[in-house]
C-alpha cells in the first residue's frame, strides 16, 4: 500500500515547483537598495501552507489543531502572521516563550516540548499560563509536578513516546535507545506506561495525550503507521489496569516534507497513508483531538535568499562561482548537503558591463562549482538538479529557494559576517524590512570588543 502510493509521486522535478513571489525587476530593485545576501519571505504563501496543511487532515474524525514549530524560524513577523490564523505555537525553550509572549500569545495556543524538563524552566512555563507541556523523561515528570505544586496549577500533560519505529529520513528523531521520549515500555523507570499510570495517581496531575516526533523532511509515512500501531498497543494495556483511561490529544510531530531536489509528497498524499490508523484510534479509544506540529512545510517556502557572484575562476573544465553568501546563512547545505533549487538572474545595473570582455564570459566550461565566501572546506553549495548554472557570471543574482526553514535561525557570526536583512512581502504586496541587517560594529560591541 505505501510503496504503491509513493510510486504516483515520482516525475515531478521542476524549478517552478518553487513560486517565485518576486519579479526580476524587484529583485534589482531590493538587491540594489539592501545589498545582498538578501533575505525574502512572502506572507501569502505562509497562510497558503497552514491551509494546505490542515485540508489535508480532513478525514480526520476529531478536531485537528496545526502547532508551528518555532525552532524552524522564530522571525517575530512569521511568528505574527500565524497568530492572525489562531495556530497553536509548539516551543521548546524559555527564550521561543519569551518571543511568543512579547508578541501578546494567548497561552492557551501553546504546547511546550522541553529536551532538559528543568525545574525552574517547568516553574517559568506553568506561571506563564501554559497548561499543556510534554514531558519526555522520568525527573522531567517529576520537575513538572513539583513546579504544579509550587506554583499551584493542574498542567494537562502529555508524554513524548520514542516509538522506535525505523524512520527513513533526512533528519531522524525516533530510533532505538535515543535521546528523544521515552520507549513505550523499555527502562524500569523512563517508561511511557509507567509515566501515565504515575499521572493517574497524582492528585495534581491531568493527562492530555501522547505525543511523539518522528523526524524531518520525512518521504516514506510507513514510520507513521508503525508508531501508531505501537501507540495502540500501549493503550490497550493502559486501558485494562486504568478505568478511567482517555485520551484528549494525540500530536503526532513533525515531519512534512519540502521539494528541494526531488518531487515529494503532498501533506494530502502523505496523510492518506494513515489517516485511516487515527480514525481506528478514535473510533476504538474515544475522539481527540489530532495535533499536526510543522516547522519546515509552513515556513521553508515562503523564502529566497538573493545572494551575488562576486568573482569566478576556471581549469581543468572545471568553474569556480564564488558568492557574497555562504554556509553560515545556509547551515544545512553543509551540514545535510541540502540542495536548494537555485536559479540564475541578471543583474540590471550597467557596472558588471565593465566584465564584457572577460573571456570567461558565457564560456562553455562543464563543471560548475557554487562556492561561499568562507574560508572553510565545507562552504560548497550542492547544486540542485533542477537548476542550471551553466551560464553564470559575476554580477548575476544566485537565488537560493525553500530556505524558510533552519536557515535564518541558525545565521552565524562565522569570519566575521554579519546578519543580512529580511524583507516581507506582505498581503497587499509591499516589501516590508522585518529584520535590520547587522553591523561590523554591532558584531564587535556583541563579542565584547568595548568591554574594559
Ligand atoms: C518535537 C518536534 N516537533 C516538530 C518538529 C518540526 O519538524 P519539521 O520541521 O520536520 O516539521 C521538530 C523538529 O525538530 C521537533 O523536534
């Protein structure tokens, strides 16, 4: 059944899989008055995705709620956007608390995902309002309950399963003996079943539901199939020794995947695939609420980063494109040799002329190499399939597309560079500056550099 519906995804490569949402003229235009790098975010095509999202949960028997994943980019304006469509926000950290609550978040639209499940952090949590927090650990349980106590609150918790199903993904987060979660039933303390049924003993505690989190970028959904099985099994057992035992949310992660050099997926495609295993856990468990978290899907669309050749060089067959960018705007090129699509656009200012006589210029060469501005080995663009680089000269415009996703969040200071800005296309189609570029300055009073 999987294998059949993944074949009806194949066939699909194309650049314009990517919408671009700025003309070549604006792009001159902006590149010209920011500089470059240069990012762009388009508002619509964040609303679009959230939409796209939650149809695709239609056959869903229960509510279904989309919780955006801060960590994918915590742009205060993206963060905004969303709140005008009510999403519930899924962070895992004081300071993604702090950004949500700046913003006027209503705590309600909240659930909160600590990796350490600190005392102080659950006590920080509980006195912001925050009631559905996911515990993923013994002592985690334990902090929480004695933050309730303290702060005299009934959180409604849930409990992160690893479900330790095989995840065939670019970035996995569910495998035997991981960091994430707890197993269903493995250590003689850190034990989901035995989490629950310590929450049904407390006089202090609710228990809202599972949850777990697969990985990301995500295209083969029989993972998902299997976690819910085991999920099942769980609650079976839980049901005979717990008589009031019920569910009230399932937030089954994240894990959409996003075209970056081959076809993926639809979310709808991927949610035929076990949507039919929910509604059984419904039908035979009691409805819930089915929590859809996304960080890459809904942000890494929206977004393209401009960058510029500033210089190339040629042997051996081979052409070296250099560019004002590097990895340290684009972590995971690096680090997950993700494949951008790039597309090659013409630079409209007459000043690149004074390269017409270059002899390199519209040269045949057949191996292009998209490099960074870092002196470091790592700093290569892989070059994606949809893209043709052929014909790329200093002065032209790199455009980098679906970077909306673990990009911005992870700029680095890196040699030295700065932070570029961030534009918004916004709803009525003006560029709004959303994020001030950084300074040489700035950089330097940040590390200290005034400090006596
Ligand atoms: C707990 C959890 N939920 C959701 C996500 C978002 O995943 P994605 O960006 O693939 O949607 C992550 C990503 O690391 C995560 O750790």
């Amino acid at each position: 059944m999987v294998e059949n519906v993944l074949q009806v995804f194949q066939n699909k490569v194309t650049l314009h899989n990517t919408k671009r949402f700025v003309s070549d003229k604006e792009i001159n235009n902006l590149a010209e008055r920011y500089g470059t790098p240069l990012y762009l975010i388009d508002e619509k095509t964040l609303h679009n995705k959230l939409l796209e999202l939650h149809n695709a949960y239609k056959g869903f028997q229960g509510d279904v709620k989309i919780a955006y994943s801060v960590k994918a980019n915590f742009n205060p304006s993206i963060l905004k956007t969303f709140m005008k469509d009510g999403i519930t926000f899924d962070l895992t950290s004081l300071g993604e608390l702090y950004f949500i609550k700046q913003l006027k978040g209503n705590p309600e639209n909240i659930v909160y995902t600590s990796v350490t499940e600190e005392l102080e952090e659950y006590i920080e949590v509980l006195k912001n309002g925050i009631k559905r927090i996911v515990v993923s650990s013994y002592y985690g349980f334990i902090n929480l309950s004695k933050a309730a106590n303290i702060i005299n609150i009934r959180p409604k918790i849930m409990v992160r399963i690893n479900p330790e199903v095989g995840v065939k993904a670019e970035v996995r987060a569910s495998y035997r003996n991981g960091k994430f979660g707890v197993p269903l039933n493995g250590g003689k303390i850190d034990s989901a079943y035995l989490i629950v049924k310590s929450i049904y003993n407390s006089s202090l505690l609710d228990f809202e539901g599972f949850h777990f989190h697969l990985g990301s970028q995500i295209t083969n959904f029989a993972c998902y199939v299997n976690a819910l099985e085991r999920l099942n099994s769980l609650i079976n057992k839980l049901k005979k020794e717990i008589n009031n035992f019920s569910i009230n949310t399932l937030d089954i992660g994240g894990g959409t995947p996003v075209f970056y050099n081959d076809p993926v997926p639809t979310p709808a495609e991927m949610a035929s695939i076990y949507i039919g295993k929910l509604n059984n856990l419904a039908s035979c468990h009691g409805n819930f609420t089915l929590m859809i978290e996304s960080g890459r899907f809904l942000v890494a669309e929206s977004s393209i980063m401009v960058s510029k050749v500033v210089n190339t060089k040629e042997y051996n067959d081979h052409k070296i494109v250099i560019l004002d960018t590097g990895y340290h705007l684009l972590l995971d090129a690096a680090l997950l040799k993700q494949e951008y699509p790039q597309e090659v656009i013409l630079c409209h200012n007459d000043i690149y002329e004074m390269n017409s006589n270059d002899k390199r210029k519209h040269s045949t060469v057949k191996n292009i190499h998209l490099v960074g501005r870092l002196c470091d080995t790592l700093d290569v663009f892989p070059i994606s399939k949809v893209s043709d680089m052929s014909d790329t000269n200093v002065g032209n415009y790199i455009l980098f597309y679906n970077i909306g996703a673990y990009s911005l969040v992870f700029n680095m200071p890196f040699h030295c560079q700065t932070k570029p800005p961030v534009l918004m296309k916004t709803i009525d189609d003006n560029f709004k500056l959303i994020r001030k570029g950084t300074s040489h300055e700035e950089l330097f009073i940040e590390e200290g550099g005034l400090l006596s």
